[in-house]
C-alpha cells in the first residue's frame, strides 16, 4: 500500500500537471508499467509506477493544476509486489536483510537523523526607527565629498567634517584636510600664523569643550617618592657622554605605559557608546608648542620599549612637533595623554582628557618633602600624580590599582 | 563485491563463472531500477543517467581486465563502477549526497571516483575523459608499466574533436590504451546518422591505424572474448586498440527524458536482446541455471541493493564547514 | 649573483627540474629540435631526450589533457602551450578537469600539473596571439596562476610550481624574455606571496607579469613629482596575497591597478573590489585602474601602444588621485 506521488523527472522539474490516467481505479498495476501521463515544463511524459498493487484511489484529477514535486497523485493498495519489468527474470521482493550479504560492509549503526537540526535562527531584530535626521549634509544640500579615510579620522579627531575644507579631486575632503582640520591649519589654503594658531585653538576648543560635556570625569591624586628613582637615574647618567643623559620624564612615561597594562581599561577609546580597550600602548605626550597652543602626539608602543630609545623617541618628538613636521599617525594614534607641568613650577595637575581616549595622567613638580623611611622623617624628593578617569570606561577602583601600580614601578626603576 | 578473474580466451563457459557475470547484470539492473524510484522521490538530485540495457559491456570488459589496469569512464558510470567492484552502498551514498558516498557527495552519479581501485571516474564532459585516459597511458608507459588504461565512452564522443586528437596521439605514441565505444544509437536524442557520417564507428580508428573491431555489446560472452583480446595486444606493448560495442539503452538519457526522437517499437525491438534475459536463456539452454538458482541470485542482489538504500540513508553529510575542503591539496605549511 | 635573461631562468629551472626528478617531463608544440616558439627549451632537447622533451601534434586540448593525466599517473609533466590565444583550445581540459578533479573526486586524485604559457601584447603579434586572459584562469579555483615578473621569480615560481601539488599555470609575458636579471637564489619560492618591488608612502601602484616594468618606470616618474610610490608585485593571482595589498593601501591609501587584461571584467576589478570589502576606511581616493582598450589587440605600433598600459598612463592615473 503506498501512495504514488508526482515524481521528479528531471534535474530542473519543480512542478507537474497530471494530463491523463492511463489506468483506472480498481486496475491492477505492475512496477514500471506507464500508469499516468504528466506534463512537465520540457514534456508529456509517460510514467511508470513504482509499486505493484492495484489502483485503488485516484486523488488529482486529469487537467490539474501545476502541482509541486511530491504531491500525492493516487493511492496503490493490494499485494505486495510480485511482478517485475523483465518478466523473464524472477525478482524478490526487496526487503531488508536480516543478516549482511556476502561482501557488503557492516551494517551501518541506526544513527540520530543524519543531520543536525539547524541551529534556531537568531530572532529578526526590529528595524531602528528611521534617524530623525538625514546623514550631515553641506549648507547648499549637495552631498559632502568625503573620503572614507578622512571620514574616518575626523571620528576619531572629534572633527565636525562639516567645517573642512575640501582639496582633493573635484573638493573632496580627503585625510590631509582632516589632519590638518585637526592642526588647526589647512593645507590646501596656507594661512598667516596668526590664523593658525586662531584655528588650533578653535581645534582645541571643540575638543576640550565636547570633553567636559561628553565625558563624566574622575580625579585621583598620589604622591609618590622619587628618591630611589632619581638616584638610579643619577648613577646612569653620571656614566655617560651628555648626549645620552636621560631626563627624569622618560622613568615617568615608561613607568605610565607598564601600569596601564595591569588596567588596561585606562588605555584606548570610548566610541559609539562603546569602550575600546587598546592592546598597543601609544602614549600622547602633551607638548606646549611656542607662540601658544598644544599638541599631544604618540608615543608608538612605549610599553615596549628600553628606556634610551623611548628618549630618543621623546626628543625627535618634542622637535618635531616644535616644528609642526608630525607624521598623520602620531596625531591620532594615542591610546592615553600624559601631561607634565612641572617645569612651569605647577604642584598637581588636574586634566581634561582629551576624547575618545578614557584617561590623562598627569604630573606636577619634583618637590622637595619631609617625609617618613622606614620610621625615620627624612628629606625626599616627590612628585604628585593624577589620574583623570572617564568614569564610563573606569571606575575609581581601577584608577586606585593604576596609581598605585604606578608607584610600585617607579620604586624599582632599574626594572623600568 | 570481488571476482576471481579467469584465464582470457575461457572455451566454453564454466558454470560459476557465468554465475558470476550474471549476478553482477543483475545487480547493476537493480541497483539502478532502485536509484530512478529514489530519484522519483527526490533523494537523488541533479541528472541520473541509467545504464539499463548495456550491462553487458561493463560486466564483460571488467572481466578481461586486471585490477591493475586503470579504468576512465562517463557520466552514465553506475555499471563500470560496479563491475569494478566499487561497493554498491559508497555509490548509492554517493547519489544521495553524503558523505560515505565514494566521492564524499561531491561528484554525484557522475562524478564516481575510486582511486583505491584505480577507477578514475565519472567525466561528464563528452569526450573530456579520453585525453586523460591517454595521460594516464602516457604515464604508465613513461615508468615502464605493463598495464592497460581502458577508456569508456558513447558513440556522441566519437564526433568530438578530442576524440580524433587522442586516437591520433595516442597511435603516434603506441600508448597503452584500450578505447572501447558503447554505441547507443544516441547522442542524447541525436541518432547516429545525423552524427557521424561514416556510422561504422569503428572504421574511425582505422584511419588512425588502430586495430579495430565492432563487438555485439548486448552478449556478455562477446564482450569479455572481445576486450580479452585487445587487453592482450595493448599490454603486449602493440599501442592503442580500439573496440565499438553496439548497444542500446532502453531508458531515455537521463530521467525525464520524453523520448520524441524515437519509436516505441524500436525500443521493444531491441529489449528483445535484453542482454541479462539472452543470457539467463543460453545458460538455461546449456543447463547452467535454475529457476531456483536465479531466484535465489535475485534475493542476494535485492539485499545487496537494499542495504545500498540503507547506507546512503543512514550517511552522514558532509559537514557545511568542509565546503572548500578538497579544491587544493592540503601542504604541510 | 650571475646575470641571466628571462627565458634562460625558465629554462634553467626546467633543467634543474628535470635532473633532479625523473618523473618532470616537457611537452608540447615544436618544444624539441626546433627549441620552442620563443626559445626557452633550447637545448633541452639535446640534454634530455625526445622521451621527456616531446613534441605533440597540434592539439592542445589533448595534450593538456593528457599532460592531466599523467600528471595522475605519477609523473610530473610541464606542458608549454604556445600562447595563451592557443590555450583556449585547453581551457575544457584545465577548467572542467584539471581545476576539479581534486574536488569532485572528494580529495582522491591530485593534478600536479604546470601548463607554461606565452602571455601579452607589445610584440605586432594582432588579435591572436597577444592577450592578456590570466584572471580567467585566477577566477577558477582549483588551479593556481603565477605570473612571473622578474627573472629571479621566473625560476623561482617556476620551481614552486613544479614542487606544488595541483596544477599551476604560469603565464610568461613575451616582452619579458629577453629580460635581463638576477638570478633566483636557493631559497624555495612559496606560491602567493606578493612582493613590495618598491617603498614609498604616498600610493601603491599594483602591477603583475608584464606590467611591473612599466608600474616601476611610473614610480621613477612620480618620483619627480614628489609623490613616493610604492608598487606591490602580485607574483600570483591565485592564490592571491591579500594581506599584502591591505597592508600597502592602509599605508598609502591611494591604489593604482595596473592589468594588460581588457578593463571590463579584468583582474585589476577583483583587486579593486577586494581593497573595497577589505580596506574602505583607508581609502582617500577612488581606486584607479589603467588596463587595455577595450578591443581586439590591434597591428599597428601606435595603436597596439594606445591600447596597452604604459607608465605614462600610470602617472596620470595617480596624478589624478591626488587633484
């Protein structure tokens, strides 16, 4: 008993339509006699039946609609079968062994259904609701040429594109605008230095001002000793040619970025309402810049490396920047700023940190302070550090650890 | 399943031996009755090409040849692989798309690969195996192998220009290639006289200077004498040979196929020499099977068949992750 | 290192191949006395014999297909098509089974097989000998492509391609032969691995095969002009070295495309695309693409000149990435 389905003929049939019965209900009908016409998208064909038994119920009538591959046709009862196409040849049923033939391999074990259900699809998440507001257009409402590039930057910048100006191809807004968007100076239009310094204020403006209205601030203070330290660096120095001295600064900077891996969350990024911890550790060290002005540019993995080579780095820095020849990377690179102002006789340094990174560190002046060794009140050298946290990213817990690995570091400098 | 192979130029027929021959027809006969049901039910996708009415072809040749020679066939490889001792239950997997499948449900009902026993396919493009079977005769011969690669193919090949080109070198270079056309009648629904205009295929090799015999590929005993023989003088070191079996196929080209292009009469015709029922009559006629012989052989085969299904059921699929596996050869680095 | 030209480093790594391994063998259209069409297996014939330098009959699709074949059987067979025109003739042999015997044998049969093949335009050679059509080959996978550019790497790929297990296709740019260079030296080549041919910072001018003289002509040119570029070398097509072009764009972010392939459809498209999906954020310019005219390659110097790349039309397509 079993039903007789439209079968599949062909690699591209989908569908069929019954033409004709070429049997009757009640008919006996052998394995490969024709039993029915149908008609495909190429043919009529004529097919056989697959089963023997007899006819017993027609369910589609000749003249069909298409119908999909696999729609039940007829229903064939009876006997089992018994006859075969070549009717010379006897042929048995073909029933399941009991045991395995001859030369076949081992029965295969019943399996769980040999595929897997599929995973259940994640659920459809609901369209946002359209943006209240067009993607920025220029004022005139043409579409701003912006390279994806340059896009890009101006995010990380916290440059409104809006207010660049465009000098690439056809006024596209390419990298360079942005950068030096950023500067405060345009290249594609140089400008008298007094516009420039005008327009780097500005720069900084924007940024400190979307700081202090974006970035909920912590602040943390220590006073650390640096007896041991400048000692260390006394000793190092003594030993050398002037030209390879290292400043006290370069201890600092390298003590900073080995911190910032035991609280990671200080080094990298708040974007899109999203903390993004950074792996490098790209110091930007602020440097005041004559006739006004700031720039913090990176420090490239200053974690890493020995503490001659982070001041060398340090003073072609330095110059560079004097000389407004950093490189696109140095001006966005950096992953924290660390800020000094002692050499302007300044105690402690309370900062704003400069978005989308998540911290500035900050130091006042090596002073001179009373202070307790080992039960005994003795003259040492200290310095105040700060931290300023973005309270999104951190919290003052974490700032506590860093401050105080900080100390930790700068009590063992010829570990540094 | 294996066969003992029997000395070429057998005299007259022994009865285990022609046992043997018969049971393999009639495996492939069922095998592939059972493979257009599971197409009909949509297990088997893509094209299905049977082989019904041609069994004896691939059952005889295999005979003649040694597991050492390399057989290259077609898309219509169901029997060769089966012959050739290719276990029914990889084929069927094979068709059904899994992974126990003898190509890892990559190649399908044409694509029938089994390297262990040097059967290189399963070509689907007409006429593309024939200059690979040659290589692989360039190469025997280049290592000094005394072997022969048999290579398969349908009388639509024979108008390929690859055709001519292969006969042509592999003549020039006295490869070890043993070309053997299963004459049809049809390229698909083209008969052979609007193909070929000289029909007598195997005049075609002449000019090439191949030796060169037309075979009746409807009598299993013909062919095995037949392919024994031209074995014979390609691995004597002679160079290519070339045999034209005449056969027909009693179902269309492939499933589906409406059969406008010829006479239901021809094909009763012909399925009068249905070459498994020809050769049950001459063995019963020379007392060399029962009727109860034959059931009980058409029991076995039913198993063998049945468990094929079971295989490829109960196969696993390959896994989606593994999608690229196998388009390069994977290197240590 | 010694100097050689082109064609002598492709027949000194068939040399090498074929004393080294007994089963590498050469076949093809006149490769025997006669030396091949442009010369590269000169004297090989003499040095190996007819039995592993064979002349077939003019029939590439067989003898590609047979080259697949005993490539099966255990040899380890170079087939030279004489161009890369003539190779469509085996593009049914190296698309249909070459490229998927691996696959749909389910991981049964390997092809080591290298098919050599005269690639490219410059030469007066007309409609039918000139093309340029390797990203069709690079768009089938199951075949590898190299495209050697220098005389170092026209042995050195071509080793690798002996040594590698599926079929390669080498494509040898005509106008290269009579170049003069560096010899390779012991160290093995890796398929897929570009090659930075020169530093700079300002844009990346990617080239393969005939075109890495012309892209390194136009790097001297924009040099000039102060604009530092930097041309990446592809080696290969397939497999393609991704990263190597990401790392130079994301350096740069200004890429030229440099294809002797038609510019509809070209290969110059899929390295475009590819620094699209993979480094849009970098990009400060459009990428631009210099490829051949869209035409059968004409006879005439001046026009066959108009419709290949030159570093002049390199120049001017940087120039113009950048106002």
């Amino acid at each position: 008993m079993g039903e007789f389905v439209l079968p599949k003929l062909g690699a591209d049939m989908s569908r069929g339509r019954l033409v004709e019965w070429v049997k009757k209900p009640g008919e006996r009908v052998a394995r490969g006699e024709v039993i029915a016409v149908i008609e495909t998208d190429k043919a009529n064909v004529e097919v056989e039946a697959y089963d023997s038994g007899t006819l017993e119920k027609i369910l589609v009538a000749p003249g069909s609609e298409w119908l999909p591959v696999g729609t039940p046709l007829a229903v064939i009862g009876g006997e089992e079968v018994q006859s075969a196409p070549a009717p010379e040849v006897p042929r048995a049923p073909p029933t399941l062994p009991v045991s395995a033939p001859r030369d076949s391999p081992p029965a295969p074990a019943p399996r769980a259904p040999a595929r897997a259900p599929e995973a259940p699809r994640p659920p459809v998440r609901p369209r946002e609701a359209p943006r209240a507001a067009p993607a920025p257009r220029a004022a005139e409402g043409a579409r701003l040429h912006v390279s994806p590039a340059a896009r890009r930057r101006a995010q990380a910048l916290g440059v409104d594109i809006a207010t660049v100006r465009g000098s690439g191809p056809d006024g596209r807004i390419v990298l360079e605008d942005v950068e030096a968007a950023a500067r405060g100076a345009s290249l594609a239009a140089p400008v008298p230095a007094a516009d420039k310094r005008t327009r780097m204020r500005e720069a900084i403006a924007a940024a400190m001002a979307r700081s202090k209205r974006e970035i909920p601030h912590y602040y943390l203070a220590t006073t650390i000793d640096l007896g041991r330290a400048l000692a260390w660096l006394a000793s190092y120095n003594a030993a050398r040619p002037v030209t390879e001295r290292m400043l006290y600064g370069v201890l600092l900077l390298k003590a900073v970025a080995l911190a910032l891996r035991q609280v990671p969350e200080l080094n990298g990024f708040w974007i899109e309402g999203h903390a993004q911890v950074s792996e490098a550790v790209h110091l930007g060290v602020a440097i005041s810049l004559r006739g006004g002005g700031l720039v913090a540019p990176a420090l490239h993995d200053a974690d890493k490396l020995a503490l001659p080579e982070l001041m060398t780095r340090l003073q072609d820095l330095v110059t560079r920047a004097r000389a407004s020849s950093l490189r696109s990377s140095e001006m966005t690179d950096a992953t924290i700023t660390v800020t000094s102002l002692g050499e302007r006789g300044v105690e402690a340094v309370y900062g704003v940190i400069y978005p989308p990174q998540v911290a500035l560190v900050g130091f006042g002046k090596v002073v001179t302070r009373p202070w307790a060794v080992d039960g005994a009140v003795r003259p040492r050298e200290v310095v105040t550090a700060t931290l300023s946290g973005d309270h999104r990213a951190s919290d003052g817990h974490r700032g506590g650890i860093f401050l105080d690995a900080l100390d930790r570091l700068l009590q063992e400098p010829e570990n540094l | 399943m294996t066969l003992e192979r029997l000395p070429p130029h057998a005299p007259a027929i022994e009865r285990d031996h022609a046992h043997q021959l018969l049971r393999q027809m009639l495996l492939i006969r069922r095998f592939e009755e059972r493979t257009e049901e599971r197409y009909a039910a949509g297990k088997i996708r893509g094209f299905l090409h049977v082989y019904i009415g041609e069994e004896a072809i691939a059952v005889g040749a295999m005979r003649s040849l040694t597991d050492d020679d390399a057989i290259v066939a077609t898309y219509r490889e169901h029997g060769h692989a089966l012959a050739r001792g290719v276990p029914a239950g990889a084929l069927m997997a094979e068709m059904f798309g899994k992974a126990n499948g003898c190509s890892r449900g990559r190649g399908g009902s044409m694509h029938m690969f089994d390297a262990s026993r040097r059967f290189y396919g399963g070509h689907a493009i007409v006429a593309g195996g024939i200059p690979f079977a040659v290589g692989l005769a360039l190469a025997d011969k280049m290592q000094g192998q005394s072997r022969v690669t048999a290579c398969f193919f349908g009388d639509g090949a024979v108008a390929e220009g690859e055709f001519h080109e292969s006969m042509n070198l592999a003549a020039l270079w006295k490869l070890p290639v043993l070309f053997m056309c299963e004459n049809n009648q049809y390229a698909i629904s083209t008969p052979l006289a609007t193909s070929h205009s000289e029909p007598d295929l195997h005049l075609k090799a002449r000019a090439y200077r191949l030796p060169s015999e037309a075979v009746d590929g409807m009598d299993v005993c013909a062919v095995e004498t037949a392919v024994a023989r031209a074995a014979a003088s390609v691995r004597r070191g002679d160079g290519p040979y070339f045999l034209e079996f005449r056969t027909y196929r009693f179902r269309g080209h492939s499933m589906g196929d409406p059969q406008r292009y010829r006479a239901k009469e021809e094909v009763a015709q012909w399925e009068k020499r249905d070459p498994i029922v020809q050769f049950i009559d001459r063995l019963a006629r020379e007392g060399l099977v029962t009727d109860v012989e034959i059931a009980a052989m058409e029991r076995d085969v039913a198993n063998e068949v049945a468990w094929s299904v079971e295989e490829a059921e109960q196969g696993p699929w390959e896994p989606v992750e593994d999608l690229e596996k196998d388009v390069y050869t994977p290197t240590d680095g | 290192m010694a100097k050689l030209t082109y064609r002598e480093a492709v027949r000194a790594a068939m040399r090498e191949a074929m004393a080294a391994d007994p089963r590498v063998f050469l076949m093809g259209e006149d490769v025997g006395l006669h030396g091949g069409a442009f010369a590269v297996s000169m004297g090989l014939f003499e040095e190996f014999g007819p039995e592993r330098i064979r002349d077939t009959p003019l029939m590439e699709s067989t003898f590609v297909g047979a080259g697949i074949g005993a490539a099966v059987g255990g040899m380890r067979p170079i087939v030279e098509v004489m161009t890369i025109n003539f190779s469509l003739l085996a593009l049914d042999q190296i698309v249909n089974t070459a490229a998927a015997l691996r696959h749909m044998s389910g991981g049964q049969l390997s092809v080591p097989l290298v098919v050599r093949m005269a690639s490219g335009g410059g030469r007066g050679l007309a409609a039918q000998h000139s093309h340029s059509l390797e990203g069709w080959y690079a768009h089938v996978p199951g075949i590898k492509v190299a495209t050697p550019a220098t005389v170092a790497d026209a042995k050195g790929l071509l080793l690798a391609a002996l040594a590698d297990p599926d079929p390669v296709l080498v494509f040898e740019h005509a106008t290269l032969y009579p170049m003069e260079g560096e010899d390779a030296d012991d160290t093995p080549m890796t398929l897929g691995r570009a090659a930075v041919r020169r530093a700079g910072d300002d844009v990346t001018i990617i080239a393969y095969g005939g075109s890495l003289p012309k892209a390194l002509a136009a790097a001297d040119a924009l040099a000039a002009e102060e604009i530092a570029a930097e041309v990446l070398d592809l080696r290969t097509l397939r497999p393609l070295d991704v990263e190597a072009i990401v790392a130079s764009v994301a350096k740069t972010h200004h890429a030229v495309v440099v294809d002797e392939m038609w510019r509809t459809g070209s290969f110059a498209g899929e390295i475009a695309a590819i620094i699209m999906e993979r480094a849009f954020d970098e990009l400060d310019a459009p990428v631009a693409r210099v490829a051949s005219a869209e035409v059968p390659m004409p006879y005439s110097k001046p026009l066959e000149d108009a419709a290949l790349p030159s570093a002049e039309k390199i120049v001017a397509a940087a120039r113009r990435l950048f106002s």
